[in-house]
C-alpha cells in the first residue's frame, strides 16, 4: 500500500505544470470530446508506466543492492531538482494525429511526450525502490489521472486560480525528500 500511495502523490504533484499536463489542456482546447480525451490518457499512462515500472524492478536486479539504494536516491533528488525548472510544450506531431481523433490523439500523444518526462523517470525510481510494478503502475497511473482529469474538464479556469511555480517547488521537496529518506534508510 506504501508504494502505491507514494507514487499517486509523487506523480500527482510532479505532473502538474509538466508538459504533458499542459499536453491536456491542448487536448482539450481541440476537441470537445473529453471522456475520449481521458481515456486515451489513461491508456497511454497505463502502457507507459507499466513499461516503466517493469524497467525500474528488473533494472533493481541486475544491480547491487547496495549500489542500487544510492542510485535510487540519487534519481530521486535529480529528479526534484529537475521539477524546480518549468516545461515547455514541444510539437509531438499534434497535427499529425489530429484527423485520428479525440482518443487516439490522446494515446498516441501522451505515450510520446512521457518517454524521458520526469514523470516516467521518478515511476522507474520508485519501482526500483518498491520492487512493486503492480503498485506502482497503478499508483502513478492514479497521480496522473488526478493531475490531468481536472484539466482535460476545467482546463483554463484551474490554470488561473493555481500557481504553478507552487506545485514545482512542491514536487521539487517531495522527490528531493524521497531521495535523502532513501539515503537514510
């Protein structure tokens, strides 16, 4: 339980202000079908992470444990030092997928734009911490479903009310946290 309630919150606050979050508000800008739209996410998320996750498990036994544990905390503070720096939306081909429509735009966008996003790093981390991938696919998949529903449904009405400097700095303390705890322990 301890791993899937760490990667929901983990991910949940790391994905918002990152590109594939702002990815959702596009999305939604386009198309007026928005269950479409989320669904294509979650597919997307799911068949990503799950990747991910596997990756960070297996990776987890081809090295020692003992090396492991610091290369884990080091991702980990890495990668909150890497959330304190603002995302850009780059051109994932969205003209290219449009005439596909709201779903498939969806799925094929989001599973390009989470290769190498500080998202799908800290799933690998946190599976290679867990040794859990069911866990931690579904809890990462939950935290970005969370960060992203509200935006595909609200989308620019959150956009103003929510800092996102704030949620950077947040994301940024708890991965750096995750990391020295994973030092400690």
């Amino acid at each position: 339980m301890d791993a899937f309630l760490t990667s929901t919150v983990t991910v949940a606050i790391a994905e918002i202000g990152d590109k594939t979050q702002l990815l959702s508000l596009l999305l939604a800008a386009r198309y007026h079908h928005k269950w479409s739209i989320i669904a294509g996410i979650f597919c997307a998320t799911l068949l990503n992470h799950f990747a991910s996750a596997w990756f960070g498990q297996w990776i987890m036994t081809v090295i020692p444990a003992h090396i492991g544990t610091y290369i884990v905390a080091g991702c980990f503070i890495l990668v909150g030092m890497w959330a304190l720096f603002p995302d850009k939306l780059e051109d994932h081909g969205t003209s290219a997928v449009g005439k596909y429509g709201a779903f498939m735009a969806a799925l094929i966008l989001f599973f390009v734009a989470e290769i190498g996003d500080k998202t799908q790093v800290a799933t690998v981390v946190l599976a290679a911490q867990y040794n859990n991938v069911i866990a931690v696919t579904l809890g990462t998949t939950l935290g970005m479903m969370l960060a992203n529903v509200p935006v595909v449904l609200l989308g620019e009405r959150i956009m103003k009310v929510f800092p996102l400097s704030w949620a950077r700095y947040a994301a940024a303390m708890i991965f750096i946290t995750l990391g020295v705890l994973a030092l400690i322990t």
